[in-house]
C-alpha cells in the first residue's frame, strides 16, 4: 500500500501543518503552482515528490517538473496536469488523452476548488485537492490523502488547513 499526500496551488507560501498531515505519507504530489523552487526542495527533502508546473511557475520550476505527468502507481494508472477541467469540462486535449489512455486516476490543479469524483463515463476517479496556499479566491486552504492499494484507490481524506491568509 502507497499512501499519498496531495496538494496544488501553493503559490510560494506552505503551511507548516502540511508536513504533520503527510507524515505517514509515503509520497507526496504537488498538482501545480508551486510559486517558488523553495516549496519544492522543501517538500522533496521530506518525502519523496512528483509534481507538474502550473501556469504561474517560472523557469526554475519548469526545468525540474513538467507540464503533465503519467505513471503507474502500484496497479493504478495516473494523469496528472495542472489544468485539466473537471467531470465532464474537461479541456479538450486533456479529455482526449483521458479518453485514449484511460488512468484510473486524474489529478489536476489550478481552479482552487476541491472536488473529488468519480467519471462514471471514463471511468476514472478525479481528485482536484483546492489550494493549500494564501492567494486565489478560495476561502479555506485544503490538501488531500488517500492510499493505493493494488488496483484500489481508498481512504480519501479532505484535510483543512484553515481560513486563507491575506
């Protein structure tokens, strides 16, 4: 069993609770907007780190994380990007890519809205984790854990960090 902390958009700020919440994490996963390579090299120097760039990371980030990730998770098959639409608005290349590769997983970022549902279509489970940083329009910072077991996804958590700092 491989269990996962998630999270996106942090934009340059990380909450120090993060690291309590994914302490028993055998991995974590940033969905874009890390805002600063600092996030990054904090979050790899705990736990071992895949992520994607978002729409506001520079160069820095760019370099080391790319635009969508693909991998097998255990038996699951994941997608991630940082833009990716939702159940059934998805952007239209990355409903293509869902459509022709079939993950079980899909894993996107970037519009500050925790959702988690499953594609009854696709047939692929969708996790957006919010925002765990201080900028956007969200009002409560939130992340996510869950394991993979086998060809199981199971014990979804939604973690809140707390009201949005100015």
């Amino acid at each position: 069993m491989t269990r996962i902390g998630l999270l996106s958009d942090t934009h340059g700020y990380l909450d120090e609770n993060i690291f309590n919440h994914f302490e028993k994490c055998d991995e974590i996963w940033h969905a874009g907007d890390f805002g600063s390579l600092e996030i990054a090299e904090r979050l790899s120097a705990f736990k071992p780190l895949r992520g994607v760039y978002g729409n506001i990371d520079g160069r820095d980030i760019r370099d080391i994380y790319p635009e969508k990730l693909k991998w097998k998770c255990e038996d699951v098959a994941i997608y991630m990007t940082h833009i990716g639409g939702y159940p059934p608005k998805y952007n239209p290349a990355v409903k293509k890519e869902l459509t022709e590769e079939k993950p079980q997983l899909f894993i996107c970022g970037h519009s500050h809205i925790l959702r988690i549902m499953y594609d009854d279509k696709l047939h692929c489970l969708y996790i957006n984790p919010g925002a765990a940083g201080n900028h956007g329009w969200h009002t409560v910072k939130t992340i996510v854990r869950f394991a993979i077991d086998g060809n199981n996804i199971k014990d979804c958590e939604v973690i809140e960090l707390g009201k949005r700092g100015k």
